[in-house]
C-alpha cells in the first residue's frame, strides 16, 4: 500500500485576529449596508484567525484580474517552494527522488502551472511527471492523495508529491454584499501544504510513523453543480455557494461515508482519526450529528479552522500534519481524509496507521 512519509503546513507570514479582518473588510461596504450583518457573519463561523498573503492594508476594491493573479503566482511560488522543501524535508527524500508532481489550487491561474515554475527553483527532475488540478476546489487535497495511491499502486518503486497552494485572499471581492461572499470573507485563509507519499515496493516504504493509504472514492452528486464553485468574471473570482450544502451533506455524503467504510467491514465509530475538510463549522456539526460522533471526533478539524480558517484543498493537509505532529495514532488506528467541493462532489481516503 502507498506510504505518506511526510505532510507539511505553511503560511504566509501576514497572520491576522479575526476582529481585525472583520473591521477592515467592514470599511469596503456600500453605504447604507448593514456591517452588524457582517460582522455576525464573522463571528459565527469559529475562525479566531488567518494568514494572508498580502498585508492587510493592501487589501481593497479592485477590477483588475490581471494584477490580482499576477500577485497570486508571485506569492503561490514563493509559498509553494516552502511547502514543497519542507515536505521533502520531513520525508528524508531529495527534489530528484520525486518521479511524480501533483499541484493543486482553485485560488488562481498560472500557465506554466505552479509546479513546472517551481520544478527547477526546487530541484525537481526534468523528466519528473507532473500533472496540475485546477477546479476540484477544497476536495483537491483528498482528491489528490486518492490520485497518488492509484499511481503509486502502479509503479510501486516510485516516489510522489502532492502540493496544495491556496490562497484565498485573493479572491475576495470586498464590496460584494451577498451572503455567499460574507460567508466566505469570514472564513477563508491563506496557506500551503505538501504531502510525499512512496510505493509498497520503495525503499522508503516502511519508514517513518505516516499512515498507508488503503482505498479512496470519488463520488458526484447530479443536479448539484451549482451549489458550490466559482462565477469568473473581468472582476476575478466570485463565490458561488449554495445554503443547500448543509442538507445535501446530511442526506447524502453522511450516507456516502457509512457506505464506503462498510466496504471495509468498518463503521464510523470505528475511526480514530478524522481528517475532515472544515467547510464551515455548521458543516462539521451536521457531519457529526448525521453519523452519530461526538464532538471530539472532528476536534482536528474545528482547530485548523479556529487557527488558520477555511485553506480550501490544503486544509486536509493541515489537519494531517497535526495529527502527525501530535503524536501519531497507535499502530492499527483507522484514519478518514474527507473533502468536499465543486461538482458538488466528495472525496474519501481511508487510512491505517
């Protein structure tokens, strides 16, 4: 089985309290909007505080998508060498060891594709095979684990590489007052991470203290494509998300998940660590509610999204590298990676230490 050897989390060094974000964006709205709105909006969503790319007095109304994704590829190259290094750093690997890049963000657009960019700041291979996800939104961490185990289980010798560059500040459109985007001026962050994973027949295999993946699904759910993504436009990215989330997570995905650990004579209760993405805290109390978990079970996740907000597909990253940086679970515990995003779609990687 495929072996993660190492996730890494980092951050832009612009990190923020919660009140301050909320008095600064409260400045960009229309008159005679009402701010009490928003900044009950912050105050719901459990974030205590973010990491932003830019410092927070350069944020303000802007029209011009060139300029704002030109400073998305500066700082996602910058933030993203960190990652990377990092990651190869805690797996014991060298950059010319990777036989296989995946990159993932929904934050921007870059062609070349952040990886190619970075391959040689960062001593990637020529011949590395690289392949850049762009439009999987939060689920692209789970979903891009998933996509390593099935090339490692075909080239079991070889060495692989997710990295996840997320910078949702840049998005954020200030004098947009509909409520998709308050919700999402109050609980995105900024941030990157970077997992290394090895074949069952590497030499690195059975090193280290990271889980074995065991198995992954991939689930679209019809007639839901537009409850959640992007409208992309002259004036950049717009936040599409539908109020229908919280049920269609309750009535499907929770369903989903008992289905897909029962395939391997599993029930929720049986998981040790949940590596949940934190959507939003009313997502995480729907989750546990419909599976019947106590609230200690997604205790990960509602800390990654009090410290560090809403990373989009880096978020599950975070998590993990928690957990691990913890003290890893006992040898035979049973992880679960989760993700939702755009499609409307979820992402399930069941793990085993």
């Amino acid at each position: 089985m495929t072996r993660v050897l190492s996730v890494s989390s980092v951050f832009p060094p612009h990190r923020y309290p919660q009140p301050q974000i909320t008095e600064a964006l409260a400045r960009f709205l229309p008159p005679g909007f009402d701010s009490g709105l928003l900044r009950r909006v912050h105050a719901s969503v459990r974030v205590d505080s973010r990491h932003l790319a830019l410092p927070l007095e350069r944020y303000g109304p802007s029209n011009d998508f060139g300029a704002t994704n030109a400073l998305f590829v500066e700082s996602a190259l910058e933030l993203g060498a960190s990652a990377l290094r990092a990651g190869l750093a805690g797996a014991g690997c060298a950059a010319h060891d990777i036989d296989l890049v995946m990159s993932t963000t929904v934050t921007g657009l870059a062609t070349p594709s952040l990886e190619a960019r970075l391959a040689t700041r960062t001593g990637l291979r020529p011949d590395v095979k690289r392949v850049p996800l762009f439009g999987l939104g939060c689920a692209a961490g789970a979903a891009g684990l998933g996509r390593l185990h099935d090339y490692l289980t075909g080239r079991p010798g070889h060495a692989a590489l997710l990295l996840s560059t997320e910078l949702c500040s840049l998005t954020l459109q200030p004098t947009d007052t509909s409520m998709a985007n308050l919700v999402a001026g109050a609980l995105f962050g900024d941030g990157a991470g970077a997992l290394v994973a090895v074949g069952s027949g590497h030499p690195l295999h059975d090193t280290g203290t990271g889980p074995r993946v065991v198995a992954s699904r991939s689930r679209l759910y019809p007639g839901t494509e537009d409850l959640l993504g992007w409208d992309i436009g002259h004036w950049g990215f717009r936040m599409v998300l539908g109020r229908e989330l919280p049920d269609l997570v309750r009535l499907h995905v929770a369903e989903e998940i008992e289905s897909f650990l029962a395939g391997h004579d599993l029930k929720p209760a049986d998981v040790d660590a949940w590596i949940c993405h934190p959507g939003g805290p009313k997502i995480l109390d729907v989750l546990a509610e419909a599976l019947s978990l106590p609230d200690a079970a997604f205790a990960a996740s509602r800390r990654s999204l009090a410290t560090a907000g809403n990373l989009s597909s880096a978020s599950v990253l975070h998590i993990l590298s928690g957990i691990q940086a913890a003290g890893p679970p006992a040898p035979g515990s049973v992880g679960l990676m989760l993700a939702f995003g755009p499609g409307f779609a979820s992402e399930l990687v069941l793990l085993r230490w």
